[in-house]
C-alpha cells in the first residue's frame, strides 16, 4: 500500500486522507506467529491459515484447501564502500518504518510515496531474524505436508544469494535461508521413518540445468494433466541424512552456477537458482482398515498402514533485474542479461494477472513461471522477500521492486495438504501377519494330525483288547460246556449199562412162578433211583441252557460295543474330512492374500521407480571378479572406492562374499601404510552393517582396529578405526569387550592427540555409545572417557560437539536410572569431572543436535537430588526454567517441568527468586 508524504493522498484506491489501511485478513499477515510460531501438533486439532481449526483425521479428505495470500517482506541492503563515496551529499532514497511494517520512497526532497509490507526488515536486520520472519512459517508448513516457496527478487547486487544461499562458514550468524530451513527439517524429521531429498537447479538462457551433474543440461518439465502438478524426472534426487551433506552439496551446486563481472556486482548471478527440498513424513495415529471373511467364521483382521505426508520445499534466488546502461553488459553477457530480463517480465505478468483475477494468466511464456506455477496462484505457502538498495542512483529499480512486491501481496494460494498412504509399511506388516497366519496354520495343522492319530491308536488299541476278551471268553465258555457236555453223557450211558443190567435180572425173577413179593420190591427200588437220576439231569439241562443264554447275551453285549466303537470312528473320520475341507480353506485364503501381496509389490515398484533407477545406475560400477591373492584384492578396492560413490557399501559387501573376512582382515597388520588404510575402510563399512558386526569382532576385527590405535600414527587410519568401533559400540555385548580390551583409554589417547575434526568425531561418538550402558558407568569414568569428552570440546566443530553432548546425555540418563533404582548415592560423576559449566553454557546452543542432548542431559542430571545445590550455584536452574518454558520438544518441557516441581530444592530457590512456575 502506498501513500504520498505530507499532504498528498494514497495510491491504489485509498481515499485522501485517510489513515485506514486495508490489508488481507490471514495469519500469513500475522507478524507474531510469524516470528515465532510453533510447529503443529500431529496428534490434535491445529489451526489453518484462515484462523479455522481444521481436524487433523479430516485434512486428507479436504480438496478444497485452505487459503493463504503470498506473504511479501521487505529488506533494506547497507550502502556500500563505493555508494558511500559516490553518493555521501545525497540522503538515502528509502526510509523504513519497520515498526509501522511501512517504507517511505522519496520522490524528492519534500515528497515520498509510503508503501505497506507483511515486514520492513531494516540494513541491520540479522540473517536469523531474516529466517524467523521470511522462511520459517513456510518450514513448518512443508513438515506439516503442505508445498512451500521462499523466494528473493529484486536488482542485481541488493542481496537476494545472501539472504537465501549464504553458507556462513567463516561466520555462523551468517548463515541464509537455505541452511538454516535444512537445520530445522533435519532436527524435527526422524531419519529412522522420514526422508529429506534434495534437488539443486539453474534456470539459465531458458534452458534448466543440473547444479549437481553439469552434464545434464537440458531437464524437461512435466506437468501432471490431473492434478497440474509440475515435476523435473531428469534432475540428480539426494537423500540428506545431516547437515553436514547438505552444506557440501549447496557448495558444490554455487560452484557451477553461472556468474559474471558487472558495473552493479563484481560478482552477479546470470542464472535463477532453485533448491528442491523434498520432504516425506509417516504420520502416527492415522489409520486404515481393512476386514475380510474366511468361510462362515468372520475372522477380522485390522491393518494400519501409516499415513505418509509429502511437503516440497522450493528455495529460489532469482538472478538480479539490471539496465544494460547501467550493467555495462556486453556480448555473451548482454544475451544473458536479456534473457534474465524477459524471464523476469514474464513473472511479472503473471503476478499482474493474478493480482487482478484475470480470465488467462500467461504461464506457458517462460520456463521460470511453469516451474513456479504452484508458487503463486497454486496450492504452496509462499514467502517472497524482495532486496532493496539505498542509493538515490537506483531509485527506479527500487521503484519497480516495490510494486513487484505489493501486487504479489494480492495473489491469493489455495493450500492443500499432501497425504499418502504407506504401501511399503502395509505390504511389510502384510507379510508378517501372512508368515504368522502361516505359522499357526502349520501348528494347528499339525496338532490336529496328532491328536487324530492318537484317537485313532486308542480306538484300534481298545477294538482289539474287546475282541482278543470276547474270545477267550467264548473259548473258555466252548471248553466248559463241552466238557460238562461229555461228563453228562459218560454218567448216562453208565446208568443205562446199569439198568439193562438190572432189567436183565427183573425179567429173570419174573420167570420164575414162585417169586413173591421181595423180588417185586428190589425190582421198583432200582427204578425210581433211575427216575431221580433223569429229573435231575433234566435240571442239569436247564441250567446250561441258560448258562448258554447268558453267554449269548454277553456275546451280544460285546458285538454292540464293538458296533459302537465302529460308529465313533466313523464320526472321528468325518471330523477329520471337515478338517480338511477348513485346511483347504486356510489354503485359499493364503492364495488370496498372497494376491493382495502381489498387486501392493506391483504399486512399491511404481513408487520406487526413481529409487530403482538411480540404484541401476550405481550398480553399474559393480565389482568383477575378485582375484585370490591380496594384492589384487587391494587394487581392486582401490579401483572400486575410486570409481564407485553410493555403490562402494555393494561392491564391498560383495567384495566380503566372496573373498572372506579373514583375508580383508590379514591387511589391517601390512606394513604398508596405504594399504592399511584401504583395509580400514573396507573393514568400516562392513561394520556399519549390523550383520557383519558379530562376524568382524569373532574374527579378531575388533582387537585389530584396538591395535591401529595404539600403533598407527596415521590420522587417516585413526579416523576410520574410531568410526568402525562407533559402529561396533552400538551392540551392548561389543561394548562390553571394548571395555575389556582397555578401549576407552585408546580412545581417550585419540582424542587427546587429534587435531581433525572428523577424527574427534568418530572418537566422540564411540565414547558417546559406550556411555549409553549402565554397567560400564564407573569403569568408562576410571579410564578416563569423560574427561576425554570434555577434552574435545576444543575443537568447536559443531559436529563433534553434537557427539560430546550425545555422550553427556547417555551418561546423565544411565546415572539417572541408577538413582532411581538405588545402586547410585551421591553426586553426579559428570559433575565431579567438572562437565556442568559447559554444559551449562550450551543449554541455548543455536545448533539444535548440541541443544537438544544438553536439555536431556540438564533434565537428567536435575532428578537426582543429590546434584541441585551444584546446579543452583552454577546456574543450571535458570535454564532448567527456561527449558520447561521455550523447548520446541513437548516431551522435553513437560520433563523439565516435572523436575522443577517434584524437587524441593529447586522449589525453594525459585520462591527466594520470585520466579513465577
């Protein structure tokens, strides 16, 4: 917005006189949560950028968007030497206001034109400062899932590459946009779930290059006809694990863009630069599911594959707008100087075009406006800054800068949030929930096939027991009654012999006339003991026909059991065929979800395309045949480290395959001081596979690596040895026999005898992993690791100093648990060593690694009670209480906070204070 000094009126539409400003409505024009805003919660409500709180289960399915204007800041460049000499009898053609968020262009001595902005940012404004109000927003917003775009426009030599792609490495404070929005993505990402990539390009003569592969200049873009979304598939992609990475390659990337020597700048960009930062975060809590049947038992099985968010991070510096009367551009120069202009000129007619909601908007006249197609007008938050210089010389070039940015500041963007699912996280769970199905299946499979062969043994068992008595039984029945059969018929022929006998002589008395009656009488008497004899055989007969019935009976008996012994089986064989029929279920169920497995592998091979090709091309550079003698083997290292970047951890795996520990290990004892020194490495990259690690220390790898440090004084071979030990120190076994093996006192003789920062590196974080285990406390402080920590705190290398702090923290943290379990009395030994004044005095570190272990190890050390009269008097309770207060990390403040209120002494000295908690 702009106004007329003195009496005169505004411009664009605001009455005379008038001292209302009309400014958009959104947070983006919020300079408070501009300039410390706090990352969104992932697991509650957050708010959007219109004010509305927006459900984080409910942002997924939200095509609409949500609005959000382009936010414009101004900065204000200090004159130079040259400005001060030519131009010390003129005031400065600008005035700020930055208080006012106004900037007063002078027309002449008596009348201005004021111009409103989201942020004045004065010549004395610091490059944090810069960051917090300019980029940081939009940082937050590509971790939250949304696009984002930070971008400097103005004249040549205003400012735009310090602003945006200054590296401080002489001065740290001095660090630009692009490192320090990295510094934030790399401290709030976990490197174990998320991914940061990078792509690095320039915009120039039309044509857009690789700043990380010269070769590749001339990349197409590609725009997506569904969603409109515009993509570079040719650009060089590079995952940053650290910080560290991603400086080299920023360095590499300025050392192939394209600049000239002008009358405006000694040293002015010829090309837009644009840095790619691609950001993917699995997001907890978010859930699918999915059910299925498996025959007439519904059998629900709930999968929760993550949700995956994508931000894209665009950073663009765009190359200086000049006058060619004033640049002094000739030849080659010229040409680029033009095709700077007209590139330019095309955005800014887009920029008008959406200013004024026009019908057509010109993108398709410029590469750099298809590129930026989501910046302005699209679904990215954008922050644009636009530089400016004091020198009345410039003011039409100011002039024009301004208004660029005021009719940018009317462009409105629809923010949409980029949400996934995580289809490599959902076939791995559907591959384990498939072995374990497997797995029981195969138990309850097998448990069932024996218990049906133990019934079946015991049926056969118990058949043929009842038949093996049925017949002993009707065997002995057989020779009983045949044997009573034959008694009974011996006693009655012998009576019938007897009673012929008698009946021979009765027919022989009745012969005679003269018999009488005493012969009558001996005749009946035989008779009617003959009478009895047959009534009781009769009974005799009775009884064993109904012995015999009996008998039949108990035969029956028998027959019925074994008929139902029969029928059991029978229902024990239909068990076993139903059974079956569920096993050839679980059996089509196992193909199905193998087909499931099948089309989730065919969509990873879509999404991994890029990750496969770009593992292709590496594999290119694979090894041969390995030779069988030693030497051989080490020119064929020596060639591959060579030759081969990503693909070296391949080659020498395969390398370790197929030549054997042993032989890679025999080199690390030559006397050949280079060929120990490739022997290390490879040995170093093979530990930093945490399947070799057992390999390596049974071999003796572990004892070797211990003897290099004590009898090598090549840096390089200490370097790489302490590393190869960081990484075997990370198992808590290895750590045990590092100890043993008087490790920590090699270690602790590194230190004290390197000087290269990424020696005191490796060092550090093997002393930092041996911290980490509770039974090693007292020994690791009797050899001397913690002083060696503090040591090496001479260095000021942020990256060792992030290792020193680590170290702090473990330690801290183990001593804490001590405390808590009572096997720890007393004062903290770190405090002892004296560790608490540097701990202590980087509590604030502006790097967040070095801040956050030193906030941990605070925290720790404050839950003991023993240490708060030392923390008191050496000024730990002030950061204790700023901690609890300003820590981006809740779970950090929430602990700070319990162990200020749960410790009397800390509770005291805050009321003698009068510290408000």
């Amino acid at each position: 917005m702009a106004t007329s000094g003195g009496g005169s009126s505004y411009r664009n539409g605001t009455p005379r006189g008038s001292l209302k400003v009309d400014r958009p409505l959104s947070v983006n024009s919020n300079p408070k949560t501009s300039v410390k805003s706090k990352p969104f919660s992932s697991s509650g409500p957050r708010r959007s950028s219109t004010g509305s709180i927006v459900s984080s289960t409910g942002a997924a399915n939200d095509d609409a968007g949500v609005p959000g204007r382009v936010r414009v800041a101004v900065r204000l460049r200090p004159r130079s030497a040259e400005e001060m000499m030519a131009d010390a009898d003129f005031a400065d053609c600008v005035e700020l206001q930055p208080e006012l968020k106004r900037l007063r262009l002078r027309r002449n001595n008596w009348d201005s034109d004021t111009y409103e902005f989201d942020e004045v940012l004065t010549e004395f404004a610091s490059q944090k400062r810069v960051y917090e109000v300019v980029a940081k927003p939009v940082v937050e917003s590509v971790l939250d899932g949304y696009n984002g775009t930070i971008m400097a426009y103005g004249q040549t030599g205003t400012g735009k590459t310090y602003t945006l792609g200054c590296l401080g490495e002489e001065d740290t404070a001095a660090r630009g946009i692009m490192v320090r929005a990295m510094e934030d993505i790399l401290a709030d990402v976990s490197l174990e779930t998320d991914s940061v990539c990078v792509s690095y390009l320039q915009l120039y003569m039309e044509s857009i290059q690789d700043l990380l592969d010269p070769s590749n200049d001339n990349i197409s873009i590609v725009e997506d006809p569904k969603t409109g979304d515009v993509s570079l598939p040719g650009a060089n992609i590079v995952e940053i694990r650290n910080q560290r990475s991603f400086v080299e390659l920023l360095r590499l990337g300025e050392a192939h863009r394209f600049a000239a020597n002008t009358k405006l700048n000694a040293e002015s960009s010829r090309s837009h630069a644009i840095l790619m930062v691609h950001v993917e975060r699995s997001v907890k809590g978010k859930h699918s599911a999915l059910s299925g049947e498996n025959g007439n038992n519904a059998h629900i099985k709930t999968l929760k594959p993550a949700i995956i968010r994508k931000g894209k991070l665009v950073v663009v510096d765009l190359a200086g707008s000049e006058r060619i009367d004033k640049s002094g551009s000739e030849g080659h120069t010229l040409e680029e100087a033009k095709s700077i202009n007209l590139s330019l000129s095309a955005l800014g007619k887009c920029i008008n075009a959406l200013a004024e909601n026009s019908v057509h908007v010109p993108i398709r006249d410029s590469k750099l406006t298809r590129l930026l197609r989501d910046s302005f007008g699209g679904t990215a938050r954008t922050s644009l800054v636009i530089t400016i210089g004091p020198s009345p010389r410039h003011r039409g070039e100011t002039a024009s800068t301004i208004m660029f940015g005021q009719r940018a500041m009317k462009v409105e963007n629809m923010l949409k949030l980029k949400e996934e699912f995580d289809y490599k996280g959902l076939s791995r769970r559907l591959d384990v929930q498939l072995d374990k199905l497997i797995a029981e299946h195969e138990r309850q499979q097998k448990s069932f096939e024996d218990e049906i062969k133990r019934i079946t043994a015991d049926a056969k068992n118990r058949i043929s027991e009842v038949e093996r008595s049925y017949a002993d039984a009707l065997e002995k029945d057989r020779l009983k009654y045949q044997k009573d059969y034959m008694e009974s018929i011996k006693k009655l022929e012998e009576q019938l012999v007897n009673n012929q006998q008698k009946h021979g002589i009765e027919k022989v008395s009745v012969g005679h006339k003269d018999g009488g009656s005493a012969l009558t009488s001996n005749i009946e008497s035989p008779m009617i003991s003959t009478i009895k004899e047959v009534s009781e055989l009769k009974k005799l007969l009775q009884k064993e026909s109904l012995l015999r019935k009996a008998a039949e009976e108990e035969v029956n008996s028998l027959k019925s059991q074994l008929a139902q012994w029969k029928m059991s089986e029978t229902s024990e064989n239909s068990k076993i065929s139903k059974l079956r029929e569920m096993l050839e279920d679980e059996a089509r169920q196992k193909e199905k979800l193998e087909g499931e497995i099948a089309i989730l592998h065919s969509q990873l091979l879509q999404i991994s395309f890029e990750a496969d090709e770009t593992r292709r091309r590496l594999d290119r550079g694979g090894f041969g045949k390995v030779p069988g003698d030693l030497d051989s083997l080490l020119s064929q290292v020596k060639h591959q480290q060579q030759e081969s970047g990503n693909g070296e951890k391949a080659s020498i795996a395969k390398l370790f395959e197929q030549v054997g520990l042993q032989k890679i290990l025999s080199l690390l004892e030559s006397e050949d001081a280079d060929l120990q020194i490739h022997a290390v490495k490879v040995v170093a990259n093979l530990a930093a596979e945490e399947t070799n690690q057992g390999k390596i220390v049974e071999a003796g790898g572990l004892t070797s690596l211990l003897m290099l440090l004590r009898s090598s004084e090549n840096e390089t071979i200490h370097r790489v040895s302490a590393g190869a030990i960081a990484n075997l120190a990370m198992n808590e076994t290895n750590q045990e026999l590092i100890m043993d093996q008087r490790g920590i006192s090699l270690l602790s003789m590194t230190a004290a005898n390197a000087e290269d920062p990424q020696t005191l590196r490796m060092v550090a974080g093997a002393i930092a992993n041996l911290c980490g285990n509770d039974k090693l406390q007292m020994k690791l402080r009797g050899e001397g690791g913690i002083k060696a920590l503090l040591g090496m705190v001479r260095c000021r290398n942020p990256d060792v100093l992030a290792q020193v702090a680590r170290g702090i923290a473990n330690f801290a943290k183990c001593e804490s648990r001590a405390s808590t379990q009572g096997t720890k009395i007393g004062r903290s030994l770190l405090i002892e060593d004296g560790a608490l004044p540097w701990i202590v005095q980087n509590a604030n570190n502006e790097a967040s690694p070095i801040r956050r272990h030193i906030e941990l190890a605070l925290c720790h050390l404050a839950q003991h009670e023993a240490n708060a009269k030392d923390m008191i008097s050496g000024g730990a309770l002030w950061e204790l209480v700023r901690i609890s207060r300003d820590c981006s990390r809740e779970d950090i403040r929430t602990l700070a906070h319990r162990t200020l209120t749960s410790s009397s002494a800390f509770l005291s000295e805050m009321r003698r204070l009068r510290i408000d908690y």
